[in-house]
C-alpha cells in the first residue's frame, strides 16, 4: 500500500506553513512518508546531510520544527558531525522549538538529555514488525497508538531525567516513545517507511536480517499490508500535534 498523503486544499503550496529542517545521515536517505505529509501540510522542507559536510543552523528562528531521522551510525559515536547534530538538538530544547527524533534522533535526544543509549545486553535486534502500546501519559497525549510498528535498531535507550515515556513494549527494547517538555518527542520506530524504503532497507541490508531477534523480509512484507493503515492514522495526528506543540510566537509576544 502505498503512502497516503492528506487532503489539503490547493492554495496550500510547500513553504506556506513556514521551513521543517529535516537531518538525514545517509547520501540517498530521504524523510519518506513524513516528509510527504509535511508537505501537504504546506512546509517546505530544508535537507540537511551532515555526514556529507552540510552546515546547520545556528538556530531555529526560521523553521518551524526540526526532524532528525535514523541511520547506521550510533548515538555514542564520536565524529564531529554527529556533535554539530547534538548542539542543534540542545538548541531546539532551549528555544522549545518543535523536535522530533526518530529511532537514531531519538537516542541523540536521550544522550542530549542525559540519559544512556545501549546494545541489548543479549546482542538481539529489533528489525521488522513489533508490537508497543501506550502508557498512561501517551493514552493522555493521543489517542490511535498503532499495536504494530516497523523497527530497524540494534540499540536502545531509557527514559532520562525530566521525560516521559509514551509507548512501551514487553519486548527487548522497552522504551519506544517519550517527550521532553512540551515539543519535543523521540520515538524508536519508523513511521516515515513507505513500501519502497521497506523492500530497500531490506534488499540493500539483507544481513540485518539474520541478527538475533530479528525477522525475515517475508514478514516484513506481511507486515505492513497488516498493520501499516494505522501507522499511517497515527502518523497523521501525531503531525499535527507535534506541529501545534510550538509555542515559541505566544511566548515572544508576552514578553
């Protein structure tokens, strides 16, 4: 199935809603199903690929959010590019703009709030399918948690200091989503996937498969014919929550 984009009416064009910074840590990596509906949202969206030398912004005045995506690098990894990410991420939280780390921007937002980013102490991957529910305060904040969502990690992370944790699993990784004072949010899954990045991802790394927990490229496909229609609902809300999050306008106009 193929990714939906929403209904917008058509005097919204990309940049009407103002610029989303977007921080991708491959050369060919992309912002896939949330980048569409940012756009349909009217946000035109400004790329950025550290790993290849591109600069960031000092800061956010201009974006009206920030959105840093996963990757094959880890959150204790030590090259400068990967520094230059966690100042933008210490920014965002000091200027309360909206951010959203999603699986490795996720574990940089926990490392920026001080808390610890680990491989299972078994060696097992999260890699396919796998169900999570909400807690109370994520029951709170939304309604529509999918059950299923696509993962594709090797490491995990707790819930620091002055967060909440939103969704959780019984499974190897506990902590699946949390928010760290009103805008911004991580979340260890992928809701961005389309049908086109799933068989990429598991085409191009097929030997990720075959790591301890783990599933195979036939139930990553099932998967998503199972389970994706309520990602993409959530996915939606949660947009326009993550977006209506900010702030930083009412705040400047009290002063």
């Amino acid at each position: 199935m193929a990714a939906s984009v929403p209904s917008r009416p058509d005097a919204v064009k990309p940049g009407d809603a103002g610029k989303v910074l977007i921080v991708v840590h491959q050369a060919h990596s992309t912002p896939g199903r949330v980048g569409l509906k940012l756009t349909a949202r009217g946000h035109e969206l400004d790329i950025r690929r550290p790993c290849l030398g591109h600069p960031l912004p000092k800061n956010l005045d201009e974006y009206a959010g920030v959105v840093v995506f996963g990757g094959p690098q880890s959150a204790n990894d030590c090259e400068p590019y990967l520094a230059e990410e966690m100042n933008l991420i210490e920014c965002a939280l000091k200027e309360d703009a909206p951010f959203l780390g999603i699986c490795l921007g996720a574990q940089m937002l926990v490392r920026q709030l001080g808390g610890k980013v680990t491989p299972h102490r078994e060696g097992r991957a999260e890699i396919g399918y796998y169900p999570i529910k909400p807690t109370r305060a994520g029951e709170q904040l939304m309604a529509g948690w999918p059950d299923h969502v696509y993962q594709w990690h090797r490491e995990g992370f707790d819930v620091p200091t002055g967060a909440e944790m939103l969704a959780r699993s019984d499974g190897d990784f506990e902590v699946q989503a949390i928010r760290a004072g009103r805008s911004a949010f991580g979340i260890q899954f992928h809701p961005e996937v389309t049908r086109l990045m799933i068989h990429r991802w598991t085409t191009k790394a097929a030997q990720r498969l075959e790591l301890p927990g783990a599933q195979p490229r036939e139930a990553h496909i099932a998967g998503r014919f199972l389970y994706d229609d309520a990602v993409d609902k959530w996915l939606e809300a949660f947009l326009d929550l993550w977006l209506a999050s900010d702030r930083r306008a009412e705040a400047l106009a009290a002063e």
